[in-house]
C-alpha cells in the first residue's frame, strides 16, 4: 500500500513572485530573510536539497537526496484558502473579496439579527491587540467582536467563559451561511481567548475556521472516489470544508500536527496524509518574530527524520507552503511568494532541482499521477523526475 504525505509549512514562502509589487510584497522572501536575519540552519531539510534553493540562503548539501524547486501560485491572492486550494487542484482565477475598511453596516446588522445580539469592532486589526482593546467591553456585554485583517476573512473572537466554544462555533456557521456572493470571503475565523482583563487576554487553540466549499474537484474528491483514504491533520477539514476527506485529525498548532503525523503513519493505508502546521503563520508570522519563526522551522527540521522513517519503501514526501508571512518583512500580513517544494522517496538516491514550477497546482498532478489517476488539473506531474533519482 502506497502512501503520498503533503506536509505544508503555512507562510514559509520562498522569495516574491513576479507580480508582488501589485500586492506590496517587493522583495518579500519567508524563509531567506529568517535565515539571514537569524543565522538559522535546517540540516535535514537542506539534506532533502533545500540549499538548492536560492533563495532559501542556505548552503547545498553534496550529498543531497531528492527533488527541490519553487512552486508559482497562478490564483490571484495570498491567502491559505486559495494557496491550499490550488495544490488540491483548484486554481481561482479570482480573487477572494476583502473589506479593508470593515463591513458594510448592511451586512453587520444582518448578521447581529440573524445572532440575536449586538457586535463590536467591525474595522481590519491585528487578532491579537483588538481582544486587548476590546476585549474588557465584551466581557461586560457579552456582544462577539468581529473584525478582519488584509485577508479575505471575517473573524469572530469571543471569551471562552462569555460564549461558549459550541455557541461561537455556530454564531462563525451562521456568518458563512450569511457571507456569500459579493461578501464571499475565503474563511470565517472563530478566535476563542481567555484572561480577565486587558493585558491579559491570550487566544487558545480552539480556533476554527469555516471556509467556502472549492469551485472544483479536488485530488482529495477524486483519491477519496477512487477509493483511496484521505487524512487531514490541522486545519485541513476546515480548509476544504469538510469534502473529499475520509478521516481527520483537527489537532492544533505544530507538536500536535506532528504527534498525530507520527501516530498516522503507524498504520498501512493507500491515499494520502494531509497536513497543516499553522503555528509558522499563525503564531509568528503575523507578529513579525523572526526569532521563534526560525525556532520553530528547527523543530520542524528535528521531527522530520521521525516523519522520514515512519514511511514504507514506496511512499512519496512532500513538503511545501501555501503563501509567504515574512516576520522580518512591513506590516503584519501575508506576504505574495513563492512555495518551496522538496520531494522525497525512501528510494531517492540522488539530488535534483528543478526551474521554478508553473502553479502549485503541480502538486496535485503529481499525486494523482502517484496513484494512477492519469492527468489533471491543467498542471504538470513531477513524479517521473524524482523517480529517475531513484
């Protein structure tokens, strides 16, 4: 039984893409900048060929093992939903609206009556410091907070001792039956905190997201009618909205990620293992901390050998990103990049890297090409390439 495992690295983008000057992004680069701006090293990594990066700056192995290049993201946009879409196979050919300026008061009022209860906030911040600022006010009246950043979603945070974590779940289920046609946005973001007062407020790890269903088929809509097992781990259900998966594991941030990676590899199956570790993004990349970014890629590059020993002769690797988030980079958003991608099987005896790839979209080509579903998604399958390094 053959196993392809899609390991995505949120935000670790690998240099700008030619367009991101339309995005203010010009010389935005994820994982160089972190090494250069914290002399990081990724010794595993750059042994799968990481180093024949460029832009990675970090030194070639010379005796690297596998497939290395860029992947280019053809959708418009920077965002998870379109990043992880178009790898699954469905390209957006526009993007996902966003409200810079908060939404309009026709909406909101929509929304506050369809909950039952007044809002605040309603304007782009940061996750983090909008609870500090309002997060005293919804303690004392109860009223969610709903704000958005730079990206195309609409986020609810709410105390977990206020709102419930299954009452909030449904106030974000409401919004996205709510957010549809012009007001279409990627994901509805549950953000549940605690703390009892300003200053002290901490979001948790019941976060949820609730995104649109893909456009299109997916290669978890076709491995899982073909028959095939397709396993999420993350928030990859809530990324595809639940479809084309037959089991998954919502654990949260990156050492659960891992674990529950580690622990579905104990077991033979035919598909494919999906995983998202969001802490890269999530929790440093939008604070712009370049320091426990590069931290926490060194974890990442300690359990892999873990991960590569787990796999059976005949499984297929893959590692790569959604979108950039540089923590040395302006601002606090997404950053329009580049996606790594390395390739690896036990049977890869040789390095090579390849020119910049078309879309990310290549990805799934290639797995569907791994189990023998012929050629899809308009995109190009590199497994031939790798399988000559065997």
């Amino acid at each position: 039984m053959s196993r392809a495992v899609l390991i995505v690295l949120d935000s670790v983008g690998a240099g700008a893409l030619p367009d991101a000057g339309k995005y203010g992004d010009e010389g935005a680069n994820t994982l160089g900048n972190t090494v250069k701006a914290t002399g990081l090293r990724l010794p595993n990594l750059e042994r799968m060929g990481l180093g024949a990066i460029p832009q990675a700056a970090l030194p070639e192995h010379p005796e690297a093992r596998g497939l290395s290049a860029r992947l280019r993201e053809r959708a418009p946009g920077k965002d998870t939903t379109t990043g992880h879409w178009e790898m699954a196979g469905v390209t957006l050919r526009a993007p996902f609206p966003t409200f810079p300026d908060g939404f309009p008061e026709e909406l909101i009022s929509r929304f506050e009556a369809a909950i039952g209860t007044k809002t605040l906030g309603n304007f782009a911040a940061s996750g983090t410091a909008i609870i500090q600022q309002l997060g005293e006010e919804h303690v004392r009246t109860g009223y969610p907070i709903v704000y958005t950043s730079a990206d195309s979603v609409f986020q609810i945070a709410a105390h977990e001792e206020v709102v419930p974590l299954v009452k909030l779940y449904e106030i974000c289920e409401t919004a996205r039956d709510l957010l549809t046609g012009e007001y279409a946005v990627g994901r509805v973001i549950a953000r549940p905190f605690v703390g009892g007062r300003a200053g002290e407020f901490t979001r948790t790890a019941a976060r949820r997201d609730f995104s649109l269903q893909p456009p299109g088929c997916t290669v978890l809509d076709d491995l899982k009618s073909a028959g095939r097992e397709v396993v999420g781990i993350g928030k990859i259900e809530d990324i595809f909205a639940g479809r084309g998966l037959t089991q998954s594991d919502h654990a949260a941030g990156n050492k659960a990620c891992i674990a529950a990676t580690l622990q579905a590899l104990e077991r033979p199956f035919e598909g494919l293992l999906f995983v998202n570790l969001v802490d890269f993004d999530m929790v440093h990349g939008h604070r712009r901390d370049a320091e426990n970014y590069a931290r926490a890629l060194r974890e990442f590059d300690d359990a892999l050998p873990g991960i590569m020993k787990a796999m059976s002769p005949g499984d297929l690797l893959l590692i790569t990103a959604d979108h950039g988030c540089d923590p040395t980079f302006k601002g606090t958003d997404h950053t329009r990049e580049h996606a790594p991608l390395l390739a690896w099987k036990r049977e890869t005896r040789r390095h090579r890297h390849l020119e910049d790839r078309e879309t990310f979209a290549d990805i799934a080509a290639t797995i569907a090409d791994f189990f023998g579903l012929g050629e899809r998604y308009g995109a190009s399958s590199f497994l031939k390439e790798l399988e000559g390094l065997s």
